[in-house]
C-alpha cells in the first residue's frame, strides 16, 4: 500500500552503439555542451550547444562522423577499427576543440573519469548530483565518454539505477534490480 512507483533496473545494455556512452545515457552530457556553448569564444563564434555533440555534423570530425575510429576493410580478413587518422579518436573537428571551459575542451571532459569530473566541475550544481551518484554507486572510475558496448552488464545496471535515483522523487519507490 506505501509504494507508489515500481521501477525495475536490468542489466540491459544502455545503447547498442560507440555513440551512447555514460554521459549521454544521465543527461550530463546536455549540461556539459551547455557550459561549452555559453563560453565568450563560442558565444563570439555563435556555437550552441549542438556544436558540441559529436553526433551533429557542423562540430563533429568529418572523416569519421563523430566515431573517433574508421573501419579498415582488408581483402579476404574481418573488418579493422583504427583511431580516426584526422582527430586521432578525439571525435570533434578542430574548430570545435578550441573552445575551452576551465582549460580543458570537449573531448578532454568525456576522457574524465566520473571522479576526475566531480573535481572538475565543483560547483556546477546541474553535475554534482550526477556525478555524485555515480560514485556512490561505485562507478568513479569509467570515464564519462565509455562507448556503451564497453560496459558490463553490472556497470549498464548500475548507470541506470543512477539516472532513476537523480530524478525528482515522487512518492515512495521500490527498485527491483
């Protein structure tokens, strides 16, 4: 009678592709390009916010498509993934990597561990409780940019037990896992 909501949380991937990674599966990542389009320089470069998504061609790398790797077919062999020869892996074209929030660009933000960006962004209060959360639940070491098809069962689980926990309580919950 005192349970209101009833959310099960599996251990189902949280994307089927490199593109869905930790920081866009929590929501974080929309505040991150959010600080990056509100810097001076992207703001004087009328960047929004899209410019910083690697899944959108006006600030992605053009030779791999915001992937970060290419695909190497060789004759008569299985299909090779190597780092992108334009970005080396860092997903975004060059024009994009300039623009820097406390130092650092996009790229270099979603190579952060979850831990080494709770430091980073201390006081951005739309992070702290993602990035909070995350550690709690023992997850301070993936880095906010880890393709989906890299975690475990146990790490999707945990993310997503994470993004439920982060979003305004309604009442009394009972979380199947």
């Amino acid at each position: 009678e005192s349970i209101k909501r009833l959310i099960r949380v599996d251990q189902s991937p949280i994307g089927r592709t490199p593109r869905s990674n930790l920081a866009t599966y929590t929501g974080l990542f929309d505040h991150v390009r959010t600080l990056f389009a509100a810097t001076r320089t992207a703001r004087a470069r009328r960047y929004d916010a899209g410019r910083f998504s690697f899944n959108v061609a006006k600030g992605r790398c053009e030779t791999c498509e915001g992937e970060g790797f290419v695909s190497v077919e060789l004759l008569f062999m299985p299909r090779v993934y190597a780092p992108c020869p334009t970005c080396h892996g860092a997903r975004y074209n060059e024009a994009t990597l300039r623009i820097e929030w406390r130092g650092k660009h996009i790229a270099a933000v979603l190579a952060m561990t979850v831990d080494e960006a709770r430091a980073f962004f201390a006081g951005e209060a739309a992070l702290e409780r993602p990035l909070a959360l995350l550690h709690e639940i023992g997850l301070g070491y993936l880095r906010l940019g880890q393709p989906a098809t890299e975690l475990s069962g146990g790490e999707a689980q945990r993310i997503k037990l994470a993004t439920e926990l982060q979003r305004t309580q309604r009442g009394d919950t009972l979380y199947v896992l």
